[in-house]
C-alpha cells in the first residue's frame, strides 16, 4: 500500500512533452464556413505520429475534441464519445457529418495510452460553421 500511496502521482502521469512542439487544424480554416460532410486535416511539427500503445520517442496520436466547452482532465487518458474522437491508429485527417450551425475543433497530442503530453499539446481553437 505504501508503493502505491509513493508513485500514485506517476500512475496517469503524461509523457513529458518535447520542446518546440505544434499542433494545429491544416483545413478548415478559423472562421470558414463549409458543407457537412467536412475533412478536418491534422498538422504536427517537432513530433511524429504513431498509433496507440506504440511506444516510441517523440510520437503521439490525435485526438479532435467537438464542440466541447470544458477541457477534459490532462492528467488522465482522454474520453471517448461523439465529442472526443481517438485516431489511434495514427490517422492524420477525419471526414465528419456536422449538423448545420457553427462547431468547434480542437487537437490535443495523446500519448500511447490516450494520456496528453506534459505539458498538454494544444491546438488552438478554431470554429467553424456548416452552411
């Protein structure tokens, strides 16, 4: 019980982010207005990406969050629903059905076991709206 109670803060603990990492939406643009269905392509520079539970230096996987209001915990794997996509497979780009009105898109870099990095890998957030 005592190794538990000293590295539990370890446990969810995220993989230490590199220097001089991007994240960020290639297309749509902030601000554009566009047909459902939308291809949202993923931009990463300073990392590579490789699928879930493939551990290799300097690589995480995307996550798209939409529409999604209060960030999710950082220090734990993200969700997995509607709102929060895993492209675990090291997908760069995802065709999406939106329904018409504005939405917004968010990146966040996971690493192997869906954690962000520490500390998290951002995109910014971008809105959208769907004519």
């Amino acid at each position: 019980m005592l190794w538990l109670a000293l590295y539990a803060p370890q446990i969810n603990a995220g993989t230490p982010a590199p220097d001089g990492v991007m994240l960020y939406i290639i297309s749509p643009a902030n601000g554009e207005q566009v047909n459902s269905p939308v291809t949202v392509r993923f931009g990463l520079k300073g990392m590579g990406v490789a699928p879930a539970g493939i551990e290799r230096e300097k690589t995480g996987h995307h996550h798209l969050l939409i529409d999604v209001e209060a960030m999710p915990a950082m220090d734990k794997p993200l969700p997995s629903d509607e709102n929060h996509r895993h492209f675990g497979g090291g997908q760069t780009e995802v065709t999406l059905d939106l329904a018409k009105g504005s939405h917004t898109l968010q990146l966040v870099l996971g690493d192997k076991d869906h954690i962000p990095f520490d500390p998290p890998i951002l995109s910014e957030k971008i809105t959208i709206t769907v004519k």
